[in-house]
C-alpha cells in the first residue's frame, strides 16, 4: 500500500478497457496555458493589422492644417462695373430750387393722358385697372420732363355718373413757395376721371 501511495498520479494507470490513460502533469498544464496565451496574442496582433489596413485608403496621405492653409486660395475679387456703383453727392446746402415745377406743362401731359378715355366705357370691374395704367404713364411723362429735386406722386379718380354729388379731396404737409400740385378733370355721360399731379420739393 505505502508503494501504490508513493506512486504520482502522473503515471499511467489501466482504464476500464485495459489501455493505459495518461494524465497530464502541472508542468504540462502551464505549457499549454502559455501557448494558448501567445496564440491569442498573435491572433489579437494579426486583427488588429488587418482593421488598421481596412480603414486606411490606397494613395491617402495625411495633410497637416499648416499645409492645408497654405494651398489655400483667395477668391478673386472682381471689381464692379460702374453700373453697380451709388454715386453720392455732396450736400450742396441750397434751400431752394434752380427752376419751378412746371405747372403747364405737367397739365397738358394729364390731359392728354386723360383724352384717351374718349372711347372707353365704364366698367366698375375694368376701371380700377384703367386708373392704374394712366396714373404709371402720366407719371412717366413729368419724369421725362427732368424736373430737378422734385419728387413727384401721381393719382386717378374714375367713377360713375347716376345722378349723384362726389368731391375729390387731399390734404398735404408742405411748403407752399415751393411745392404745388396740378389737377385735371374729365367729363363723359357716363362717368368722369380726375387726374392729379404733386410735386413736392426735395432739399
């Protein structure tokens, strides 16, 4: 018994079918634990290169921000026509203007604007836009008259005749030496038109 006790059990011993079984020592243990070890090591090292030659593309390079700056070039600034370009003027401190508004002038303009509406037939859908249309050319018209340092604002009445009283009125904040208006009325048997004309001076 003290001979079988002595025995390690690193020795083979019989199995149940007569073969001999083989157990493994503690030193085979520690072997086997430090080659599973560096097989990890290696497996860990080898994914490790292989996501690190993923992500990197063929032909990149790193640029720094120094280089990336320095490549870096400035719009070109193109120089603006002279047609985009706001002349200003010196303020001339003149209170008063060189040339009056020309009064006749702007009442033949209205009148004849006003003439056309010979032929025409009132219409309380139409005749808004008819108001409209002669007032932007009547309008047009002083402007071409080169008036300087006038401002000039356009109005045009149309409404019918049934028997009825109307009165055209408009009440103004200016200087009356200098600024003045120009008022035309047209009459027909079925409607009338009134066209005014304000010039107001502008320092």
């Amino acid at each position: 018994m003290t001979e079988m006790s002595s025995l390690s059990w690193s020795q083979s011993f019989r199995s149940s079918e007569g073969e001999p079984a083989e157990y493994p020592s503690q030193d085979s243990h520690e072997l086997q634990h430090r080659r599973f070890s560096t097989e990890s090591a290696r497996s860990y090292r080898k994914l490790s290169q292989q996501d690190n030659t993923s992500r990197k593309t063929p032909g990149q390079r790193r640029i720094s921000g120094a280089s990336f700056f320095a490549n870096f070039k400035k719009p070109d600034m193109k120089e603006q026509p002279l047609q985009d370009i706001k002349v200003r003027f010196e303020n001339t401190y003149r209170m008063e203007p060189k040339a009056h508004f020309p009064e006749g002038k702007v009442r033949s303009v209205i009148k004849e604007a006003l003439d056309t509406l010979v032929s025409h037939n009132y219409n309380p859908t139409h005749s808004p836009f008819v108001a409209k249309l002669l007032s932007s050319r009547i309008l047009e018209n002083v402007k071409q008259l080169n008036v300087g340092r006038y401002k000039v604002v356009c109005l045009v009445t149309i409404g019918s005749k049934k028997s009825q009283d109307l009165r055209v009125a408009s009440r103004c904040l200016w200087d009356s030496q200098f600024d003045t208006f120009v008022s035309v009325c047209f009459e027909s048997e079925q409607f009338f038109a009134v066209g005014t004309v304000y010039g107001v001076y502008y320092e």
